[in-house]
C-alpha cells in the first residue's frame, strides 16, 4: 500500500530536503558505520564536504 503526503510537504513554497549518507570508520574498530543526514538542497557539497 502506497502512504499518504503531508499536504504541509507538497507546499511548493518549501524548501527541499535531501538525505546526505556518509560512511565513518571507527577509530576503535576500523569497522565503518553509515551517518545519515537531512540537509536542504542548498547546503549538500557543503555537507559532503565537512568531515
């Protein structure tokens, strides 16, 4: 079954979002984990580019 939008996220005045997934290997371990994020579109390659 399909889920329903929010109607307060299809407003077209709204920014856009974009999930930013980056890998971190554990000092400790060495095994890498996966750090999500919700970014606006804007903001990606700088959100890429911070470690």
């Amino acid at each position: 079954m399909a889920k329903k939008v929010v109607a307060s996220l299809k407003d077209k005045s709204a920014k856009g979002y974009a999930k930013v997934i980056r890998t971190v290997r554990s000092p400790k371990t060495g095994a890498y984990t996966f750090k999500e994020e919700m970014v606006p579109e804007d903001d990606v390659k700088a959100a890429l580019a911070k470690k």
